[in-house]
C-alpha cells in the first residue's frame, strides 16, 4: 500500500509540449511538496503546499505550475517543455509543515525532454 | 543562508566494519537535521532526525547519527555496515519562517564491498 505515489513513473516528451505529473499520498498529512533531483542527484525544493494553499513557491519558471484539489493530491503541469527540464521529480509528503517533521517521498518520476 | 555540506562524494567500506557518512551544517538558530537514504531508481527514505535533547540519534536499519553543535557536524554512522547499505545518502536541514524546507546535502555514495 504505496503511502505517496506518482504517476506516470517515466515521461519521454517532446520540447515544447504540455505534460502533467499526478501526486497522491494516503497518510492523511497535511503538507506536500515538489521536489526537483537534476542529473547531479542534487534535490531542490519547488513547491509545497499546505491544506491545498500554496505556502512555498522556489524561484520556479511559471511554466510549471503545481495543483492542488485536495490535500491528499498535488499534481504538476509543466508548460513548453525545455529540455532543461530533464530530472527526476519527487513528490513528498509531511504531517505538517512545521520543521521538525520528515518528509515521506515518492519514487519519482524522471522526465526526459527531448 | 542555510546551507549543508557533505565533503565526501564517495566513501567506500567492507562489510562488517564501521561507517562514517560526514555532514555539516550552517544555520541561523537551531537546526532541525536528517538523514534520508535513495536506493537506485527510487525515492528517498528517511532514515533519523535530530531535533532536540539528545545528541545521539537512533533511527532506522541501525544507523545512527551524533549532533555535535561545537563542530556544527551532523555525521552518519553504523557500527557494521551491509552490502545492502550501499545507496546514496543526503543530509539536510530545515529551515522555514515557521513552515519546512529541507535543504539538502549533494549526497554521499557509499559502496560497501562484501
């Protein structure tokens, strides 16, 4: 019973196409987040959300933007892919937004622009 | 600025011996640290925190990790280490006006030879 799940876990697209990433986690945590890992392994934050209410926003292009519907959900839309693009994306999960709390993650979802 | 640094890239060891994975760190205040694990082509995995009172922490497939606020160091560690434990390993802070953001390590490889 996967607790944060991705889909789809492998994304090969096109420059300048439109492409989503669904996020769901079933631990009943109020906090999620977007992650993204480039091909250094190096992980920097994107996005997170609280309670469907974005509360973290990263010096990200306005081409991806993150949704929201409910808080066990938080999908990505990436506009006008460019393959810079290209990473592997996390999403993550947490009881709460305060800093003492871990974050439990997904298995990613590695995007390649081509 | 909150940043981590894990000097080491790689850090080989043969089974059955003790492992060392370094990590400092460089907050304002006082820090909140982790330690996660990725195994290939998945998701990260907490393994341990440090958030307050004792600077020894014990946390999951027996690692464990000591808080030394002097040295401002944060060091992984396992009395025996598995082939299994091969993986790449991240510390990471977390930082916030009162809400979480992990900032990460660039991560550590560590191959254990059997």
């Amino acid at each position: 019973d996967t607790a944060v799940s991705q889909t789809p876990k492998y994304l090969v697209t096109q420059m300048g196409n439109d492409k989503s990433i669904k996020c769901e986690q079933n631990l009943g945590h109020d906090t999620m987040y977007w992650y993204k890992q480039d091909s250094k392994k190096f992980l920097k934050i994107m996005f997170s959300y609280n309670n469907k209410e974005l509360i973290i926003n990263e010096t990200v292009p306005n081409r991806f933007s993150p949704k929201s519907p409910d808080k066990a959900h938080l999908n990505l839309h990436i506009n006008s892919l460019e393959l810079g693009d290209s990473a592997v994306y996390f999403c993550a999960s947490s009881q709460n937004q305060g800093m003492n709390t871990e974050a439990f993650f997904g298995q990613g979802t590695r995007l390649t622009v081509v | 600025a909150q940043s981590v640094a894990q000097p080491e890239d790689q850090v080989n060891v043969a089974e059955g011996n003790p492992l060392t994975v370094k990590c400092t760190y460089s907050v304002s205040g006082n820090p909140y640290l982790f330690w996660y694990v990725q195994y290939p082509n998945r998701g990260l995995q907490f393994l341990l925190k440090y958030i307050t009172g004792d600077n020894l922490v014990k946390g999951s497939y027996g690692f464990e990790a000591e808080f030394n606020k002097s040295q401002t160091s944060f060091h992984l560690k396992k009395p025996s280490a598995l082939v299994s434990d091969s993986a790449l390993y991240f510390c990471a802070v977390s930082y916030g006006q009162g809400y979480s953001t992990l900032t990460f390590g660039k991560g550590t490889m560590l191959l254990v030879s059997p």
